[in-house]
C-alpha cells in the first residue's frame, strides 16, 4: 500500500494525530512501514496501532519500522498480527507554513531485522559511595531520565545501562518517549551491568513531557493530563512533570491535583539562576527530584549529571521498583551535580552536608551556613535547602519533606 498527502497547518490545527488506515489479512508474519516527506522545516512523529491497540512510537527519530510476532524495531511491540484494520500515526509536530508531502509505504510479509547491538565486555564498577543514613536504609544515587535506542537515544540498553553503572550510578530509570518496547529487556540488562532499572515513559507532546514510572502499561500521549496521571495511579506509577522551563519543551499543559514528582534540576540548567526553585513553589511544591535526559554523548550532560539521591528501606545492593516507588512518595531524596559532587541530605532531625567545604547552603528559612569542613550537621527545618559555591552556582539540592 502507498498512501500521500500534503498536510497543512490547518490539518494541524484541526489535530496534531492523523492516521492512515490498512488492513491486515489473516496469517501475514509481519508488518514493515516506511515513511517520508519533502520538507526539511516539517518534524514529522511515526507510530502504530493494531486492531487492540498500541503497537509502538519512534517520534522523528525513524522512518523505517517493522513489527513481527517475535521482533520489532527498537520503540515498537512483537506480538500477535492481528487481522483487520491497522492504522499509521502520523504525528504532526511542525508543519512547514507551505504544507509538507507525506508518503507511507505499507508491506506485508516477514520482515528484516538488524541484529542487535549489546555491549560486549561487562561495566567495571567503581567503589561504592556510601552516605550516612537512617538504620535499615541505604541512599542510592541515581538517574531518573535517560534515552536509548528504543526512542532516541544513541545507546542500546546494555550500553547506557553500563554507561551508568560505570559513573557510580546504582539506580536508572530508561524513559524512552511514547513507548514501553524496553521494559521487557530491563531484568536481562540489568543484570548484565549490574545496576537497579527502574521502568519508565516520557509521555512526550509538543506541549510538555512527564514521566510516568514504575509499571510496564503504556500510558497514551494522546490524551489530557489527567488520564496521564490517573492511567500511571492505576498501575501503582508515579508521574512527574519533566524540565518545566526547557524551552521549547517547557510545560504548558494543566497541573492536576496528585501529580508526585518535579523534576526541579535538569541538565539543561545552567545552575546559576533561580527559575527553577521559584516554578517549583508557584506550582505546588512537589517531591524534587533530577535527570540528565541523556541521549547522546554528543549533546548531553552524563547520566549521573544531576544525580538524584534516593535513600530506600534496604541495606542490600538491590531494590525492587515498589521499594524506589516508597522512597519517591515519602520525599526520601536528594539531588547533586554528579555522584560524587557535595550532597544535602535528612537525617533524622537534621540536615547533613557530604563535602561542600568552603561552599554556603541556604536553609528554607533564608539562613545561610558556611560549610568549613567536609561533613557538617544543621538543623532540619522542612523544605528546600541549596549549596552554592563563591561564584553563586548550584552544586547541591536537599529536600525535607
């Protein structure tokens, strides 16, 4: 089947999700989609539904994809071939003001797939850092926003897992955009490299982006804020509303009532300015947590850069994701730059300061303290805590909840 059209900007307007119906015989082995247009200004997402339901989602990053019963492209489903009408969703991101030509090319038969590309040699570990905590409890540093080649990443899942993992990072989670083709693979990979993953989703529009944590159901971008929110509680998830000031995907979408988490520090911050801090009260003071949204080693802060400290009802080295779940909601957190910049963090009563000499931390009160040796104890009021150096940049973030 070929299939094209010119899309408009009205065709936008009217909807940003148009799709392109083809029907499916029974007994076919596969499905493969090519897609294409004439424009270099247009950004054109690339998805698919079968009959039930979702099948996968590669934004702009692909315009070749194939599903079978047993494989698919990163960012799509194996599964059943089902009989009848399957449909192409063509997301219109941005459309050149003279309109842009679209063709999608549908073949039915028993696709070809590349062979994976895994990491060869297992991660080397580094040393454990070891914050003082609570008895019973363990702080695990880790990355809550990170990109593979499931979306649009560089890395296969081994790799950024090992990538991680090598950079002192204990816990990850994978939030590839718009699909949950990676989830199956987190216990193999895990235990390849030798790190905690956590399940994730970058529920991506061109109005915001959050993530949705900690079960394996897709949670469907097309739809308002709200079944975001109530589509990840169902399934026990957390929600978070990512970069809010990352232009241009900054947050301009509605804030429901129960959304837990805020990603306060991103890497695109340039740690100086107070923006951050001052969106996270005007909008609900929520658990802060940080992610590197890392893609590409080309473009991108490290994982690990920030890093967000999780301290977790364990003194093993592994964690279930209801046990990081806990942690997040109870707001048992702290950010840093890296895993091993300064960290503020509660303990008991108090909030402890894990390097940082030389450096001021600002308490919720406006107090300032001058940190004058590498372990220091304040006294813990609720709220948030910043470490600054000299120079006025942000090296550490404690939250008190």
């Amino acid at each position: 089947m070929l299939y094209s059209k010119v899309y408009t900007p009205q065709d936008r307007a009217d909807s940003i999700y148009q799709y392109v119906p083809f029907d499916v015989p029974a007994g076919v082995e596969g499905v493969t989609v090519s897609m294409r247009h004439n424009s270099f200004l247009s950004v054109i997402d690339l998805g698919l539904f079968d009959p039930v339901g979702f099948r996968g989602f590669s934004g702009s990053e692909r315009d070749h994809v194939a599903v079978s019963e047993v494989d698919s492209t990163p960012g799509y489903l194996p599964g059943p071939i089902r009989a009848g009408t399957w449909f192409v969703s063509l997301g219109l991101h941005r459309v050149d003001p003279d309109g842009v030509k679209i063709e999608v090319e549908v073949t039915l038969g028993k696709p070809v797939f590349p062979d994976a590309n895994l990491a060869s040699a297992k991660p080397i570990l580094p040393p454990r850092r070891k914050l003082k905590s609570r008895s019973g409890y363990r702080w695990f540093p880790a990355d809550f926003h990170t990109h593979s080649v499931h979306s649009d990443g560089d890395l296969t899942l081994n790799e950024l897992a090992s990538l991680a993992a090598e950079r002192g990072l204990e816990l990850l989670a994978i939030t590839d955009h718009n699909t949950t083709s990676h989830h199956r693979f987190l216990p193999e990979v895990s235990k390849f490299s030798g790190i905690n993953l956590l399940a994730g989703q970058e529920v991506t529009t061109d109005s915001g982006h959050a993530n949705s944590f900690g079960h394996s159901d897709w949670v469907d971008y097309r739809e308002a804020t709200d079944r975001w929110l109530s589509q990840t509680k169902n399934q026990g998830g957390l929600l978070s509303i990512n970069h809010p000031l990352s232009a241009p995907c900054h947050w301009r979408r509605d804030t429901p009532s129960g959304i837990d988490l805020t990603e306060l520090w991103h890497s695109s911050w340039d740690r100086k300015t107070t923006e951050p801090f001052e969106w996270w009260r005007d909008n609900g003071s929520k658990i802060p947590i940080g992610g590197s949204d890392f893609h590409r080693y080309t473009s991108d802060g490290l994982p690990g850069e920030p890093t967000t400290w999780v301290e977790i009802d364990t003194e093993d080295n592994e964690v279930t994701q209801s046990q990081v779940l806990a942690a997040l909601s109870d707001g048992r957190v702290a950010i840093s730059a890296d895993p091993k910049a300064p960290v503020v963090f509660p303990l008991e009563d108090e909030m402890v300061v894990d390097g940082g000499d030389g450096m001021t931390l600002l308490a919720p009160s406006g107090k300032k303290t001058l940190i004058t040796k590498d372990f220091t104890t304040v006294s813990g009021e609720s709220g948030l805590y910043s470490l600054t150096d000299s120079n006025g940049m942000y090296h550490a973030i404690g939250f008190k909840k």
